[in-house]
C-alpha cells in the first residue's frame, strides 16, 4: 500500500508522527478513525491529489508514529496533534476530512478555530450522539479491555473489520495483515486503551465528546458522507446533524457500512472532489438551527432507545 508514496515524519506536540503528501493546490487533511493507520485513505490519496495537496498521518499510537498520548482527550487530539501538525508543517488553512474518531476531531477544529478550516468533510463521523458500540464500552473498563486487548489473532481482526463493511469481501487479506502487524505494537494497544478511557464509559461517550449542542457553530461548509448500513456510528444520527450544521450537504451511500473511502471509493472521491471545488451553499438561518436542535433532541432520545452494536 503507498508504495508509490514516501513516508515522512514530523515532530508535533512531542511525538514524531508518520505523514505522506501527495499532490499541488490548496491543502487537503485527511484523518483517520480509531484504530485506523494513513493507509485506509489509500483509494483516496490518488484522485484528491490530482486537484488538491493531500496530507494524511497516523495518530499517535497508530500506524508508524509515536505514541501513545498519556491524557489522549478530545481537547488533545484537536490542539496538540491536529492542530499542531499543521503548524509543524505551516498550513495555514486546509479543507478537513475526517473518519469517525478523525471526523470528530475534525469537527472539533473546525469548532474551535474557523479560521483553520476552510471546508469540512465528515465520514460516518464520531460524536454525534452519546451512544458507542457495547464493544468499544466493555473495552474502556480498566481490567475487562486490559484482557480483551492481549487477544491479537487474525480470525479475530478479520472479524472486527467486517463490522466495518456492508460488503465484508472487500477486506483482501493485505489489509488484514497490515491491521494485524499495526494492532499487535503494544503501543497501539496503550494508544487504544488509552483512548477508550479518556471518551468512552459503559454508559457510552463522555459528555464533552458530543457535540451535536456545538454544531451550530460550525463555520465552514460541510459535507457529511454516511453508509446507509453503517453497524458502528447509525446513519440516522448523521441525518439529525445535517439539520443542525448551518452550511451542510448530506449524502448517504446505500450498500455500504462504516468506511465509504473504502467500499465505494469511487463515488466517495467523486463527492469530495466535487464540494471542495465548489462554491458555498446557502446558510440556514441561526433561528431554523435552534428549531431543529431542539427537534433532534428528542429524536435523538428515539434512536438511542433502539441502538445496541
């Protein structure tokens, strides 16, 4: 995977970071989501280089960076490691996509500093609703996801990735290897555990990892991409955000899961290409937000009752 690409890495909030860039034009940041490595964006980095400069990086903890983080909080994803990777690398501005755990991080930027973000895409994104699949619940107590993290097998890794897709065949066994030769670092395993603990409870996400109550604050122009069939993060919560995001566009893929860049790549880098190089949609007025907040709430409360992974 990347062979194409050479790995670079830079120091950012302390970690040396594993990155690849790829392309000329206004800058393109692609992060990850939990547990994932830069090489998930490998059917992407291609088609959105041919317009745009790509940059994409492991987390710290995953892939080949450095890592973990001790306190590995929302607050630090946002300031120390995104944030902090552009400055290391002088991007001033850039368009933001991320994928779950990284759309919610993104989304966090673009929260906290407008004046980064020029464009926002949010992929089956994270922190749209408290609610957090049992697994990842269990595995954020301190002696049960001490246990289940020394199980590094590939049956296992091969089963959890399935959950990521509509289409289980798409996962070749080059990805499986390579999630296997990442998961089994007892960094990543510190990274992830570390990770779970600082966001998630039995009950489900920390509260100030939600931040459906902050999306009207979003500035930049958003597009949301969701999997109809999506186990992990309910497209139905992607739908309630679409009304609550001022500037926003919404598309969901029917017969896909969790991870659209990859089970339908095509039609994913069709969609970006084409809002990053568009102009701006209409804003909705900060009157209809709050209606429809309000209104989500509740169906907010609806959803939750029937979601269980």
């Amino acid at each position: 995977m990347l062979k194409t690409l050479n790995a670079k890495y830079a120091d950012v909030g302390g970690f040396n970071l594993r990155y690849v860039v790829k392309g000329a034009g206004p800058s393109v940041l692609l992060i990850h989501g939990l547990s994932g490595y830069l090489e998930t964006w490998i059917y992407n980095i291609g088609a959105l280089s041919r317009h745009f400069t790509v940059y994409a990086l492991d987390l710290p903890g995953h892939g080949l960076s450095e890592g973990p983080v001790a306190n590995y909080t929302l607050d630090c994803c946002t300031h120390r490691i995104a944030v902090g990777f552009m400055a290391a690398l002088r991007i001033e501005r850039a368009s933001l996509v991320g994928h779950s755990l990284g759309g919610l991080v993104c989304l966090s930027v673009a929260i906290q500093f407008p004046q980064k973000v020029d464009k926002l895409v949010l992929v089956d994104s994270a922190g749209l609703s408290k609610e957090a699949p049992l697994i990842y619940r269990l595995a954020a107590l301190p002696v049960l996801g001490d246990i289940g993290l020394r199980f590094t097998i590939k049956p296992l890794i091969k089963a959890g990735m399935e959950k990521g897709f509509y289409n289980p065949d798409i996962i070749t066994d080059e990805m499986v290897n390579l999630s296997y030769k990442y998961w089994r670092a007892p960094k990543f395993k510190r990274a992830l555990a570390n990770l779970l603990r600082h966001n998630v409870s039995i009950d489900g996400l920390h509260p100030e990892v939600v931040v459906t109550d902050k999306l009207n604050l979003v500035k930049a122009p958003t597009l949301l991409i969701h999997g109809v069939h999506d186990q992990v993060i309910p497209v139905d919560y992607a739908r309630l955000a679409c009304k609550l995001i001022p500037n926003v566009k919404c598309e969901v893929i029917d017969g896909c899961g969790h991870c659209p860049h990859i089970e339908k790549a095509a039609q994913f880098n069709d969609l970006v290409v084409a809002f990053l190089r568009a102009s701006e949609p209409a804003k909705k007025e900060p009157s209809e937000n709050k209606r429809q907040y309000d209104q989500c709430k509740t169906a907010e409360i609806q959803i939750g009752t029937e979601y269980e992974a």
